[in-house]
C-alpha cells in the first residue's frame, strides 16, 4: 500500500442519544462523523470497479446504524467504538474520526474530539 490514499466521508450526522446529563439520556441529539481512511485506490483507479475499493456507502451505513442504536456517555467512548468497527470490519489500515456534538456547549458552534487509529506503516511480510 502505498500510505497516501485516502477515502474521506465529510459531514455524516446521526441523531443518536448521547451525554451525561439527565436531561440529555431523554432526547436523541446530532453527531457528525468526518473520517479519513487510508486506502490504495490503484486498483479501482484502474478497474473502475466497487469490489476493488473500501465501499464508503458501507461504511456509512454500517456506522449510521451503529451510532443510532447507541447510547454513549461521552462522545470519547462514541469515537472509539466507530473507530474499532471500520478498522475491524473494513480492514482500513489507519484513520483519523472526527467526532462533533454541535451546540454541545452554550455561547459554541461545536464541541469534538478528533482521534487517529491504525498504522499507515505497511504489516512486516513474514
């Protein structure tokens, strides 16, 4: 691989319940997710087929259902568990989530938190 590709999905809000206070494990509130995936494109730049590449509509599904199913605390724990299943289930090498709660904190536009996981060093051949 060649540690310089990168899928992106920008902006993917799900209304999901999340945060410590009383009042906010009553209502539903809208995350963001903005994720850049290492990936090698080569092949589907080559092949113009979906097979050859990380399939982001799956992604986003996948992550969609998730977070709507989940009731997190904080959206460090939120972030880490989105992390696991696209490096997990997708086999992405490295990525870096950016996690926003808009309107989280009163007077601000946004509050996140932004996390990079994986290596984009290539696995050692045995």
């Amino acid at each position: 691989m060649s540690g310089m590709d990168r899928i992106l999905i920008e902006g993917l809000e799900v209304r999901t319940v999340i945060g410590i206070y009383d009042w906010e494990r009553e209502i539903r509130q809208t995350v963001r997710l903005d994720m850049e995936m290492a990936w090698d494109i080569s092949r589907a730049g080559a092949s113009d087929d979906i097979a050859d590449t990380l399939d982001y509509k799956a992604v986003s599904k996948r992550l969609i259902a998730f977070v709507e199913g989940s009731s997190f605390g904080l959206i460090e724990a939120l972030a880490e568990a989105c992390a696991r299943i696209v490096l997990k289930e997708f086999h992405v090498p490295w990525m870096r989530l950016k996690l926003s709660k808009p309107g989280a904190v009163r007077g601000s536009e946004n509050v996140a938190v932004v996390i990079e996981r994986g290596s984009l060093e290539p696995e050692a051949q045995s």
